[in-house]
C-alpha cells in the first residue's frame, strides 16, 4: 500500500490492500457476516483478540479494494450488520 502524506491528510494509492479488525460476539457469525459482506471476493480472514471473558472476539480481514468508494463501503456494510458490534 502506497500512502502519500499531504497537507490536510493522506491520499492512498489504489487498489491496495486494506486491513479491518471486525468484532462481535460470536466468531462464527462474524464470519458469516463478513462473507455476506465480500461476498465472492478474495480475502483472508484471520483470528485475533478475545476479551478475557471471551464475551467479545476480533476478526482480522484482510482485502483488496480498488478505490476508497469500495473501501468505505466494506467499512459501512460491516458496520450495520447486526451480528458485528465495531469495525476498526
């Protein structure tokens, strides 16, 4: 990912890889939702984090977007489904 500092922020280099943390209650459903999501797409999922009372898991997925329309809409489609509860 290439990333170029400017005045007021940064200006990423499309397409390029991009990371969300995706956290819910439960993995299996995170994973489901997360699949809804991309759908077709190619990706990899990876686990990291639970709370200590293992009330909450973290899911790492890692996507190609190929502008920051794309991008944005990955974030706001993982944020408003009911199975996920922040998208980092």
């Amino acid at each position: 990912m290439k990333i170029e500092i400017k005045d007021n922020g940064y200006k990423l280099t499309y397409p390029c890889e991009w990371l969300y943390k995706v956290i819910g209650a439960d993995k299996e459903q995170l994973q489901q939702a997360i699949h809804q999501v991309i759908q077709d797409t190619s990706c990899t999922i990876t686990p990291s984090n639970s709370s200590k009372t293992g009330k909450y898991h973290c899911l790492n997925l890692e996507i190609t977007v190929r502008n920051e329309e794309e991008r944005n809409h990955i974030y706001t489609a993982l944020k408003e489904h009911p199975d996920v509860k922040v998208v980092l």
